[in-house]
C-alpha cells in the first residue's frame, strides 16, 4: 500500500434482542465525518431492555455522534447526554452506556468508554492496552469516563461489545459467571489465529453467536451486540454493467477491467461477451447456478464474477439494503457479498441502449440500469461506509 494512502475501516457490528422483546435495546450507528477522512462509531447500551432501553441507547449514540464529528469538549458531551435522556418511572433514573471510536484513517485514534464492557484492541496476535485516563463530571460523580489514545496501524482490530456479550449465560450451571472479557478474548484471539483477515461482518457474527451458545437454550437473556473496526489495506473492486455508448470504445472498456489491482464483476450478459471478444477469453456459464428464479452465474479466466445485469443488479440492491433476505447463494447473492466484502469499489456503466432486449428508441432498460446502480452506491457508501465512485462510458 501507497505510504500516503489511508487506512481503510472496515466496520460492521451483530446484534440481538434479549428473547422475548420486539426491539433490541443496545445501538450501534457508525457514519463517515463529511469531508475528512474521519469514521465516528457510538455502541450505547440502554438501561433495562426493550423499546424504553432502545429509545435511551438510540438517543445516546445519535447525540455522541452530532458532538464527535462537531469535535465538542469529551466531558461537556457526556453532561448533556445524560441531561437529555428519559427517566425511567420504574427506577427513577436516566442511564445508558456508550463507547464511542473516533478514529481518523491516517492512524490516530480514540476510543471513549462510559460504562460498558472495556473494549479490545487486538494488534499482531495479541491484545494491547492503550495509554488511557479518567476524567470524572462534578454532575454525576457515579459515572466515570475512560479515555484511550494511540496511533493504529494496519491489521489492528478494535472490538466493542454490550454486557451481553460479557455476561452471556450468567447464572447458568455451565456458566454461572457468565462469559467474561478474558474468555472473550480467549475465542478471538483463536478465530484471527485461524483466519487472519476475517471481515469485521463475520468476526462481529462469530463472537455473537458464542455467546449465545453459552445461553440456556441458547436464548438471550440480555440484548447482545458486538461491533469491530477493522484497520486494513483497502479490498478494491470493479464492476462493469452495461456496453459502451460507442462501440469503438469496447477494446478500452475490456483492457480497464483487465489492467485493474483489484477484484473484478461484470453484470451483463452483452457486456461479459464484449469483455470475453475484446480479450479473447472464453465466456462459460454454468446452468446448475440458476436458482431462486435468478438467471446462472458465467465464469471467465480473470473475472471473479459474471452475472446477468438488471435483475441480478435488482435483487443485490434489496439484499444489500436488508429489503430481502435469499434463501439460497444466488446470482445477487453473490455479488451483494462481493461488494460487501470489498471497500473501494468503482462502478463503470455503459450507456449504450441494448438492442438486444427492446425498441432503441425506448431507452428504458438503460435508465433502470443507472437508477439501480446509482441505488447501490449509495446504500454502499450510507449503510457500510464504502468508497465508491461511477463513471459512465
């Protein structure tokens, strides 16, 4: 990786509700600083479970985030959240946990604890402890906030959890302690062992679903949320959809995908067989991927993926947007997964009308097409942080 450029963060989280509620108490919002290269992340856990618990973490994280990316004074934010939250009638107090990762992708980062479980910062193979101090609110002397502090480099991992994931089973003959942090970190530790470039989205999954193992009946007895922030060399991917405007072009169109340092997807069928001609490669789509009412995945030598456009395209939207949720590996299942796991991702759009699929004068399919796309970029760079650029040729 270029010395200047700047770390990618990887981040996703896995929650779930304590059996028995609608909602999951515990929130974790993650969003990109406007302008900077900056990635602001609030867990907060809110008292009790349920929708009072959910509306007390959501107004906590959403009020850290305003003050983190307004770069408000640590302390003064802490008062005024704990001011602003609802009192519960039952205990007649205000409370919710936070833990809050600015991290600004050059390196420096820090991470602001209140409450919750220490986080984790794991860092070749094992976990460091961070320079960290205390700062203490002459308003609320119960409450102490922890401030840690250090420059991160490539690989590290910083891991969040609510006490749900600490405490999962307490109580129970097999684990009458519940999980604990060194357990915890025990399991992980294990898990990069075994696979070193684990995503954020399966490490997050993985550590959730073990501590629901360690559940009676493996049922939740508290909300369960685990966040990780992956530090890594960007995962880069191309897609191409749809030819060129002008057939001259599709020598050029073929040769940008080819010379690409990254991962490569075409979604097209007229765009794989330009592709395939202009490179002379061989185009082979295997008919048994068809499935789900989906069209088969093709394959080609130096392309990681070849599907059909629109449809495959429709579908990955509403994958990746959580409107949908397939059953089987599809062919958009596929490529959702493709641009999840990816983190810079560069969408070429041919804007030639397919004549092939309906009247020219009618350019119908190719407004869908930069419609769809355009849906998906920014779903990829709203909902999981990614970078994203599109071009049309």
């Amino acid at each position: 990786m270029n010395a200047e450029e700047p770390l990618f963060l990887d981040v996703d989280y896995c929650g779930k509700r304590k059996t028995g509620q609608v909602v999951c108490g515990d929130s974790f919002f993650s969003r990109k600083v406007p302008g900077k290269s900056r990635v602001v992340s609030v867990l907060s856990d809110g008292l009790g479970s349920g929708v009072k618990a959910n509306i007390l973490s959501s107004m906590t994280a959403s009020m850290a985030l305003r003050f983190m990316e307004g770069d408000t004074e640590i302390l003064r934010s802490a008062e005024v959240i704990m001011d602003a939250l609802p009192v519960c009638r039952e205990r007649g107090i205000s409370y919710a946990t936070f833990t809050i990762v600015d991290a600004v992708l050059h390196g420096w980062t820090r991470v602001i604890e209140m409450d919750n479980p220490p986080f984790l910062l794991v860092r070749g193979g094992s976990i460091v402890t961070p320079g960290k101090r205390e700062m203490a609110s002459s308003r609320w002397k119960d409450r102490k906030i922890t401030v840690n502090e250090f420059f991160a480099r490539p690989e590290d991992r910083i891991i969040l959890f609510s006490d749900g994931v600490t405490q999962a089973g307490m109580g129970s003959w097999a684990n009458p302690t519940g999980w604990g942090e060194e357990k915890c970190a025990g399991f992980i530790l294990r898990l990069l062992r075994d696979k070193p470039g684990m995503s954020s989205r399966e490490l997050s999954r993985q550590i959730v679903s073990e501590a629901l193992i360690r559940e009676p009946h493996e049922r939740a007895g508290d909300d369960v949320t685990c966040a990780v922030m992956y530090f890594r060399s960007p995962r880069k991917l191309m897609v191409l959809s749809g030819p060129p405007f002008d057939k001259g072009r599709d020598g050029e169109y073929a040769r940008m995908l080819k010379t690409f340092p990254g991962k490569k997807a075409v979604c097209g069928g007229t765009t794989a067989e330009i592709v395939a001609r202009e490179l002379g490669r061989d185009l082979v789509t295997d008919l048994e991927t068809a499935r789900g009412g989906m069209p088969p995945v093709s394959s080609m030598e130096g392309v990681d993926l070849v599907t059909e456009g629109i449809l495959t395209l429709t579908l990955a939207s509403k994958i990746l947007d959580g409107k949908d949720i397939p059953r089987e590996k599809t062919s958009a299942s596929r490529l959702a997964s493709l641009l999840v796991e990816s983190d810079r991702i560069r969408f070429v759009v041919g804007t030639r009308v397919n004549e092939a699929h309906q009247d020219p004068t009618l350019p119908v399919e190719l407004e869908m097409r930069r419609n769809i796309i355009r849906t998906i970029v920014r779903i990829l760079e709203e909902k999981y942080l990614k970078e994203v650029s599109l071009s049309f040729i």
